[in-house]
C-alpha cells in the first residue's frame, strides 16, 4: 500500500512533454499515462476488497450505530443514491478514498519523519515536549486526542518543521479561470500556477534566521514571520487543503505517541541527523530516518 502511494505521488510529480505539447499526448511518449493506468487499477482492487469486507460484516454483524466509520457513511449515501437516483455512485466513493490515501498519507508521514529528525538534531526541544506531555497527559497514562489542544509546544514544534519543509513544497497546481494580474505579472487564463511555499517559508526578507529549526518563534512575543501569505503549507483561501483539520490531528497524534512512549536513541556512532530533502512533488528525506526506541513508560498495558 505504502509502495503504491509513493509511485503515485512520484508520477504526479514528474515532467510530462504532453503537459507542454497537447497535440502529443495521445502518445504517451514517457508511458506516464500507462503506469498510471495500472497503478489506480490496483488501488482500485484494494478499495473493491476493503468496501466487500465492510459489506459483509454489516449483514453478519449488523450495523453498530456507536461505531460508524467514514466508508460506512459513505456506504449508506451510495445505498440511498441509488434508491432515489442521486448522484453518489461508488465512483464518487472511490475517489474520496483515493484523495485521502494519497494526499494524507504519505504527506503526513514525511512530516512526522522530518520533525523527529530536527528534534533529535536539537535534543532540549524533546525534553521541553516530553515535560509538556507529563504534564498534560502523566507519564504512564495513554495519549488521548482530547489531549491535542493542550499540548502547545507540540504544536509550535508542528508548525516549525511545516515551515522548514512544506510536505507539498509548490502545493497543488492551481489554474485561473480567467485572465489575472498578480505582482504585476499577466496569468493567462488555463495556465499551471505553483506557489513556492518552500521558497516563501526560507526568505530572509520574511523570517529571522529561516533556515533554523526554531519552535520558539511561534511562541506569543516570538518571531514568526506576520502576514497573510508569509506561512501557508496547507495554501489558502478558497483553495486551501481541504484535508487540514486531519492531517493536524494525525501528526499531533503520532508525534505526541512517539515522544510519550519513548525516548529516541541516535545510531551508534552517529553525530546528527542529515535532514537533506528530496524534492519533488511530495518533500521527502533525502535518507531515511533510522534511530532506536527506548521505552520511558513502566505501564505496559498501554500497549495491550
């Protein structure tokens, strides 16, 4: 599954001549088209037999009010179109699943490797986050997410390292409508706009010291960048993720897991994590983070 969402974000995120040469496209001359084909036919078997388990375990079990999931939802809306003749197929549930596993997966992993790489390069910025987590959680109670609002460090650490290194660092293409100036730059109607948030979130002119992995500008009196359009990894306006709200919640989740259950151990030997990023169109670590776990909670039934 893992493998599938990376070779889709890679080919989403390659140059193709038929982009800049319409006329050519029907030739598929990098074979994009083709691999693309195949890949979506076998995210396509894996949906097929995810929505048939789910089917059948409603007309062996029932459906449990209390427990609902998102495809249940969705199910019952296809079942209700189907009925009166709306507009919700299972078409329409393939691609809701499509864009959530593909835009928030793999984007919200990279991002939760990056932070654990910049933390363990700054060892207090762990301990301030652990002493937050005892704080608001206790040392050998279960993160919680009724936890996440309180855990205010946390959050700056987020926001540093989604300033550092935007998971989608040109967001996702955008087209205008109808011609528009910006900057005093004529945009053509159709045309294929990137915003350079990687570029916005590293100018000098912006943030003080912006290649520094620092939690505390974040904090009231600190010195994060002010304006609209200085901080947008997620973009903004109309067009902003439509994912926001989740990816935020799984990051802080996962993160604010990792901290409290473990402390984090370098390799042996090593001096500091190279956090080197792999461009393209999902921002990667050049290498992968491999460090050591080391158990701090003594109640192991948290993990039963």
């Amino acid at each position: 599954f893992r493998e599938l969402v990376g070779d889709i974000t890679e080919l989403l995120g390659l140059p193709n001549v038929s982009d800049f040469f319409p006329v050519m496209a029907r030739f598929d001359l990098q074979g994009i088209q083709r691999k693309m084909k195949v890949l979506l036919e076998r995210f396509d078997g894996i949906f097929a037999r995810i929505i048939e388990m789910k089917r059948e375990k409603k007309m062996k079990d029932g459906m449990n009010e209390e427990k609902k999931d998102f495809l249940d939802y969705m199910l019952m809306l296809e079942e209700k179109g189907s009925e009166s003749k709306e507009t919700f197929s299972m078409t329409h549930i393939k691609a809701l699943l499509m864009d959530m596993v593909v835009g928030g997966t793999e984007t919200s992993s990279n991002t939760i490797e990056f932070a654990m790489a910049e933390m363990l390069n700054k060892p207090e910025t762990i301990k301030e986050a652990q002493k937050e987590l005892e704080r608001v959680v206790g040392r050998d109670n279960e993160v919680e997410e009724s936890h996440l609002p309180h855990l205010h460090y946390l959050n700056t650490i987020i926001k540093e390292v989604l300033r550092l290194h935007p998971a989608l660092p040109l967001l996702v293409p955008h087209c205008p409508s109808s011609p528009s100036a910006v900057g005093g730059f004529a945009v053509p109607k159709g045309s294929r706009v990137f915003i350079n948030v990687w570029a916005i979130h590293r100018d000098e002119t912006l943030w003080k010291d912006p290649l520094e992995f620092k939690p505390e500008r974040w904090n009231c009196g600190g010195d994060a960048a002010e304006g609209e359009f200085c901080y947008l990894p997620f973009g903004s306006g109309r067009r902003i993720c439509a994912g926001i709200l989740m990816a935020e919640r799984m990051v802080s989740y996962a993160l604010a897991s990792l901290l409290h259950y473990f402390d984090w151990e370098l390799p042996h030997g090593a001096l500091g994590i190279d956090v080197s990023e792999k461009f393209g169109i999902v921002l990667k670590k050049a290498e992968p983070l491999v460090v050591k776990p080391v158990l701090r909670v003594s109640n192991l039934e948290l993990f039963c």
